[in-house]
C-alpha cells in the first residue's frame, strides 16, 4: 500500500545510520578542531589588546544589545543593498538554522533519546526536515550568488581602481561552505536511497536528488555514504578550525563591532583634552589610536559599500574608505604578533617574579604554553627583529588619501560592519597639523584668516554685520529679550550669495512676526572647517569664544543657514559648555508653513531637484522638512536625483576642501552638476551655502548659467511669499513648534 507523504505517526530517522562505530573519532576530531578554533581565538585576541589605548564601550547596554539584534540577527544594514543583502541572508539565515538543526540532533541523539524523551519523530521530525533542507538550499543559492557575483560580475567596489582585490581565502571561504552544503544534501540522498522512508518527501531536497541515484545498488550507496560523511564531517570541522584564522572571522568580529558601535550622535569628534600636557596631538602612530579603532580595521569585511559612494574615490581621488581601513589592517598585523608576544612574554614574567604563575586559569596557562611553542617554531622560519617601523601618516596611508576625505560621512552611514572612518581619518590630520604643521598652503591661509578674522576669507571682523544694516535688524546688545539668536555664519555674513540667503531668511522672519536677533560683530567662526582640517587648537578657540558671548547673552535657541555651524553648534559646542536648542533654517521655515504663520502664494517657475547637504542629511537626519518646504510651494515641480537622501551625493566642500585645491580627478563638484543636469531640471534647491557655492561654480564649468541656477530654500520661499517690499512685522508671534 502506498504511504502519503503527509503521514504523521512515528517519523524519524537515525542519526549515525551508516557511521556508528564513527562516533568516538568524530568527538575526538570535534575537540582538536574546538582547541584549534579556541587557540586561534585567542591568539587574535592578544592582537587586539597587544596595541592601541584602551577604550571601554560598555556603557547602555540596552542600546548595544538592539544595535547587535538588529544588524547582526535582523541585518538590518546589509539588506540596504538589495543584490548584496539577499545573498548574505540566505547564507547567514540558512547557516544559524542549520547550526540549530544541528543542535538538535546533537541533543536529540546523546540526551533526550537515552533518556526516553525522544522530539525528533513525527510531525515535528517532517517539519523539522523541511526546514533543514529548505534553508540548506538558501544556503547554496546565497553562495552561488556570491560565487557569481564576486567572479563573474566583479563589481568595482569589490576591487580597487577596477582591479578585483580577491584573495585566495575568499574563494576557500565560499568553496568549503559549498562544499558542506553539498555534501550534505548528497549524504541526505543516498540514506534516502538506500533506507527509502516513505515520509521523506518531506526532505525534498535529498529526497529529489536520490533520484540521481536510482541504479545504484544499496552496498555501492552505503559505501559512498560512508565516504561522502567524511568527506561532510572534516569539511565542518575543518570551517570550524579555519574561522580564526581566515576572513570567516568576521562572523565573531563584526557582531561584536556592532555591539561596540559609537552612540554618539553621527559625526561626532572626540575633542583633544590635553593641550597643556600632550607631547603630540592626533594620531601619528598606530600604537595612538584606540583599540576599538584598530578593532575597527580588523572587522572590516572588504565589501566596498563605502567605496560605492565615496567622492573621493569615485573622481578619481587616491582615496578609498575601503583601502584605508585594509591597509591600517595591513600594519596591523605586521606589528600585532610581534607587540603580543613581547606583551605576553612581560605578562609571564610579572607573574613569575610575583609568585603568581600558580594561580593563572588552567586554561590560560595552557594557551600562553601554545603560545611560546609556536613562537618558537616560527622563528625559524621568521626575521628575529621587528618589522621596520613605517610612517603611519606618509606611509602606510598616503597623504593624497588623507586630505581626499570630505568628511561626507556615506562610508559610516552604510558600512554594514559599523566601521569608524572618518573619526580615523581626522585624528591623522591633527597629527600632520598641530604634531608636524604640515598641510596644505592654502588651508594654512584658510587658518590664519580664522584665527586673525574670524572667517575664512580674512575679510575684516568689523564688516561682519554689514549685510543686515538696510534690514532692521537688531543684534543681541540692542536687545537681547527675543526667542532665538540667528547665527549668520561666515558665508551669510560675507560671501556675496551667502548675504542674499541671510537677507530672504531674515525677511521671512519678520514676515512671520518671529521674536529674533544676531550677534552682529560679537559672532565669529564656528570653527567647523578648522577642525575638520585637523586644527583642533584654532577650532576651539574660536567654539569658546562664542559660546562666552552666547552665554553672556543668556542664549537658549539659535537657528543656523549653514548645515556646517548649525551641526557644530549642536553636537561640537556641548564640549565646552556650550548647550544650546540649534535649529537649521529648513525646520524653522516647515514648522512655519505647517502653523499657517507664513503663506506661500505665488508660484515660482521651473522644474526643481533638492540636494542633500551632507551635514544637514547624513549628519543630522534632516531629509523630510525641505522636501515638504519645496512641495508646499506653488507651482514647483520637484525631481530627484538618482543619488538622494543617505545615498546623496557630496558636493565637494565638507571636511575643509572648500578651502583647498582640487587637482587629482574629475572635480566633484562638476559630477554632483551633472547628475542634476541628468535629472532634468533647470533648478537645483539647496540648504547649505557650501553647496550653493560648489554646485554654481560646477553650472558655470558645465557652461549652464543661461538654463540653470541654484538657489537657497530660504530664496525660493521668500519668492513665493510674493513680498516686494518688507511688510510690518506687527505683533511679535509665539516662536514656531519645529516638528
């Protein structure tokens, strides 16, 4: 009589069928391929501690826990690429339920069944079996997809300068989790031929491929059973072995760096405390970065979403995050073996000379054991001195690369590994600026016109307050009772475009009845381009010297035209005293039109893109309140650039390039240009004045000033506000609710 396959009664299966007597050797394997795992564990682990300062990342454990849960079980950051995120899905979510599965048997075979308690039968074995070989299948598919797509594809992220950077431990990598994977299936197969159990139509996977084996006799079968098991068995134990010491480390490493992940606000820069005692600022040595920074290097998987994006590296810049980070890797492990062992050796000899040797763990005594054998073994196939010291700034990261950066932030914004970047990149700019004084000439004027003028232009301090003398506007001193300070800023306060953003703002203030003010010659700098350029010193003198006068006018709330000073003010500032509510004038101008405090009811001409600053977007969060400005407006017809919101393009200015030349590659501000141009529009809306710089400098080298122009929303709001002449401001209104 034929067996439905949905049969539920006394399912099940063995598990050593075919490999019983196998048992014993495959616990033994097991443990030399766990000691092997735990040692080269361990090994990495000296490593780690053996350079760096300490840097303690346990603080809100419950944050951490979420950021672990949802990007290294949920991955929630690695799904953010489509093509990239499903193949590494199906290969993570298809390995922890085999891992589980394999559990379970484990558990089913040496506890529950000599027990009597035996799970693995009937309806849950039928399902228990479906799930393994489906997600066994999610398994192959993912590496045959990564398979593809490293080797056939090959694309330019997963290589440098249009060279692939594979290496043979990739390919190993991906070969042994296939060949586990088929293994496996074949193993499943051949009992499913031999023992021909009606319910396994539930295993479909084995139970399809067994008809690959349909002639062959049983005792053939069972004998490449025996042979396909061990062939399965090493294959497992021998990935287990490998983890430690290939890239499949980052299967430990790149949970743990998510775990670790700063949670400080995106962007943030750790001041330099010691300016009275240091001997050198910044990092000039590897040894001066913090172990988490170095753990950083280690944890970085080579995928090369942060180079997909990268400004630097897609005009033609030295600069790659992905290298930068691999050759900081590179060093490190030249350094790393000879630093832990030197430590340890120290460690051994403390212990010894203290009386403490007796009481060290079992397990560690065993491992520094292993430790010296090996040392010893490999100094006869290894140079006895040190590797030759290199430059860590001039050497190992070329400073092309370093001063390339734009601080543009889309290299921590999508690396799937929670790298830190950028924090790396500006403690080696300290070094070459407050250690050497040494970086380019024209960002050493750039600081000297900010130390003598408070401004990067150098223009005279006194004229600072020069645009707003036909507006009515009143400074602090005159009267220091209104709800916000309206920070200018350098660019609204002296560059020729940057005053007419000032102007619509403030007029559409007044029109609003907001209760405001400005510093007048009391403001200066922000200082946000003198830190992102390394000079750390110049940035705080000039952040004290504002929040002083801040503070002695009893400032709350301040709004800010320029993504640069507004994040500053809001998330550097704090450093020193300086708390403040900082408002960008994009969420003072929506909250506006949101209360009906302002009406917008001319339309205003032209097919428009909106450009995301990368300090207003990145940095900040802020992508929906310009948006929803630009959509309120009348007439506007709003079109997106192929590259928006966390995936916008820099326009070239941040991280202190707005004051240096641009001679290597394609200029940057010339490639965010033409992705408007491709776009369609003949207006780029923007929120910054860096960006409105960068990008009409980049409409007139494209020879477009007749068809196109860029403009502040500040501008575009007041056109449609259909003001010609400043109106009464009347009553003073409550301040607006910034949603």
């Amino acid at each position: 009589m034929e067996h439905s396959p949905f049969t539920v009664g006394n399912e099940g299966r063995q598990v050593f069928w075919n490999a019983e007597y196998f048992e014993p050797i495959l616990f033994l394997l097991t443990a030399v391929a766990l000691a092997i795992f735990a040692y080269g564990l361990y090994r990495r682990w000296r490593m780690w501690v053996a350079l760096g300062k300490p840097e303690t990342r346990l603080d809100n454990l419950g944050e951490r826990l979420r950021l672990l849960l949802m990007n290294s079980f949920v991955q929630w950051k690695t799904f953010r690429d489509p093509y990239p995120g499903i193949m590494h899905g199906l290969i993570f979510f298809g390995f922890f339920v085999l891992i589980f599965g394999a559990a379970f048997d484990a558990t089913e075979f040496h506890i529950a069944e000599p027990l009597g308690w035996a799970f693995l039968r009937g309806a849950f074995y039928l399902v228990f079996s479906f799930l393994m070989d489906l997600f066994g299948l999610a398994v192959l598919i993912g590496v045959l997809l990564a398979i593809y797509r490293r080797y056939v594809q090959r694309p330019d992220r997963l290589g440098y300068q249009g060279k692939p950077d594979n290496t043979p431990d990739d390919a190993l990598a991906l070969l042994l989790i296939l060949g586990i994977i088929v293994t496996g299936f074949v193993i499943e197969a051949l009992r499913i031929h031999v023992t021909k159990p009606p319910w396994e139509y539930w295993s479909f996977a084995g139970w399809f491929l067994a008809k690959a084996f349909a002639g062959l006799d049983p005792g053939t079968a069972k004998i490449l059973h025996k042979i396909t098991w061990w062939v399965h068995a090493l294959m497992s134990l021998g990935f287990i072995a490998y983890i430690p010491y290939s890239r499949l480390i980052h299967m430990i490493i790149t949970p743990a760096n998510h775990f670790m992940a700063s949670l400080q606000p995106a962007g943030y820069s750790e001041p330099i405390r010691d300016f009275e005692t240091a001997e050198s600022f910044g990092v000039g040595k590897l040894e001066e970065f913090s172990r988490k920074q170095i753990f950083d290097a280690d944890a970085c998987t080579r995928c090369g979403r942060c180079q997909d994006g990268c400004p630097a590296y897609l005009s033609g810049k030295p600069l790659s995050p992905k290298k930068l980070i691999q050759d900081i890797k590179t060093y490190w492990l030249e350094k790393a073996p000879a630093a832990a062992a030197a430590k340890r050796a120290a460690e051994l000899a403390d212990a010894g000379a203290g009386g403490k040797t007796a009481k060290r763990g079992l397990l560690r005594k065993a491992l520094d054991r292993v430790d010296v054998m090996v040392d010893a073994r490999l100094k006869g196939k290894m140079p006895e001195e040190a590797p030759a010291e290199k430059a860590l700034v001039g050497e190992v990261i070329d400073l092309h690369e370093l001063w390339a950066c734009t601080n543009c932030l889309y290299c921590m914004e999508h690396c799937s590994a929670s790298i830190e970047h950028v924090p790396k990149i500006l403690g080696m700019r300290q070094y070459k600026v407050l250690t050497e004084a040494d970086f380019a000439p024209e960002l050493q004027l750039t600081c000297r016109n900010m130390e003598n003028n408070s401004n990067p232009w150098g223009i005279g301090a006194h004229l600072r307050a020069d645009w707003a003398k036909d507006l009515g506007v009143k400074t602090l001193a005159e009267d220091p009772n209104v709800e916000y300070l309206f920070y200018v800023g350098c660019s609204g306060s002296f560059d020729d475009r940057g005053k007419k953003v000032s102007a619509a703002f403030v007029k559409i203030l007044k029109a609003a009845g907001v209760s405001f003010g400005i510093l007048g010659t009391q403001e200066g700098c922000c200082g946000d381009s003198a830190m992102r350029g390394g000079n750390e010193y110049l940035y705080q003198a000039l952040a004290q010297a504002n929040i002083e006068v801040m503070k002695g006018y009893n400032v709350r709330k301040i709004i800010a035209t320029c993504p640069h000073g507004y994040n500053a003010l809001k998330k550097d500032y704090p450093h020193f005293g300086g708390a403040f509510e900082v408002y960008h004038h994009t969420e003072i101008i929506a909250a506006l039109i949101a209360q009906g405090k302002i009406s917008l009811k001319k339309p205003v001409e032209g097919s428009f893109t909106y450009h995301d600053s990368c300090f207003l977007g990145r940095y900040n969060g802020i992508y929906d309140q310009p948006r929803r400005i630009l959509e309120a407006v009348p007439g506007l017809k709003l079109t997106e650039m192929e590259r928006n919101l966390a995936k916008s393009f820099c326009c070239g200015a941040g991280g202190a390039r707005m004051w240096m030349e641009e001679d290597i590659g394609e200029r940057i501000n010339n490639m965010r240009t033409d992705q408007a141009i491709a776009a369609g529009v003949d207006r780029i809306a923007v929120g910054c004045p860096f960006c409105l710089t960068m990008l009409s400098d980049g409409i007139k080298d494209r020879k477009k000033e007749e068809g196109m122009a860029v403009l502040d929303i500040a501008e575009i709001v007041y056109k449609a506000m259909d003001l010609e002449e400043e109106k009464p401001a009347g009553e003073v209104c409550a301040a607006p609710q910034v949603q």
